[in-house]
C-alpha cells in the first residue's frame, strides 16, 4: 500500500508540476476521487516541457532496505489520465532509473500501461526488477483529453 508514512512508503514528490492545494496525496492507493491533481505549469501545453521531459511525474520513495517486489500499479477509474510509465530506482543510484543495455546504449528500464477495464494498469511487473526497490517513478504518458 502506498500511503506515506506507513509500513512501505517514507515520501512521495513531484520532481515537476506540483499538486494542487487540497489535493490528498497521503494515501496513494485510494479507489475513491481522483487522486492526485496537478496544478497546470505555466508557459507550456501537453504533458512535455519544453526539453520534451514529462511534467506530471509521481516519485514514491520507499523505507529503507526498500521493497523486494511490486505487483501492480493501477490508475483509478476517475482520473483522466490515460496511460503511464514506471520507472524503477535502488539505494547505489538514487537520482538515476535503472537502466537497461541495448544497441542504442543504456536506456531507462521502463514498462508502460496497457487499458484493463478502462483504466491504465501495469499488471504483474516482472520478478526480475533489481531488489530491493529504493523508489520507482510514475510518469503520466497520455491523459484522455491531452492536458
């Protein structure tokens, strides 16, 4: 579960566009409202700034050791967003995603969502991520009216 201050979660910040006042962003894994609303960032338009890097972002820092597994990460039915990344961070690198080796060079291990029952779901995130877990990053990706 993913509420702050609990047994798993230490924090959750907003590297970019920040929520607006009011917003509950404590518990994480409320199935009723709209979660968390972000305040729209001056001077842009979309979900990009204006280096192409994704504004809404959710970073959810875990209690030391850090978690060994994740199950799911599902967006609630009320939201307007559309789909998202994940992306997946341990204790020797805070401040950079695990990256995985390709032809093109490192590059970000990240998995998107698929739509399950019209929501945004990542299901069954694979054993294999590196453990344990420090934090893991959310990235909105598309929203169902693009802004």
């Amino acid at each position: 579960m993913a509420v702050v201050g609990g047994q798993y979660v230490s924090s959750v910040n907003y590297p970019s566009a920040q929520p607006v006042a009011g917003t509950k962003t404590d518990d994480l894994t409320s199935s009723t409202g709209n979660g968390i609303t972000f305040a729209s960032v001056s001077g842009t338009t979309g979900l990009v700034d204006d280096k192409n890097e994704p504004l809404y972002q959710v970073t959810i820092k875990f209690n030391e050791p850090g978690v060994d597994s994740l199950g799911s990460i599902t967006v609630n039915p009320a939201s307007n967003v559309d789909k998202v990344a994940v992306q997946f961070y341990v204790a020797s690198s805070p401040n950079q995603p695990v990256t995985v080796a390709t032809e093109l060079g490192d590059k970000p291990l990240s998995f998107s969502s698929t739509v399950v029952g019209s929501r945004a779901t990542i299901a069954d995130l694979p054993s294999q991520l590196p453990s344990p877990l420090s934090a893991i990053r959310i990235v909105v990706l598309s929203t169902k009216d693009n802004e």
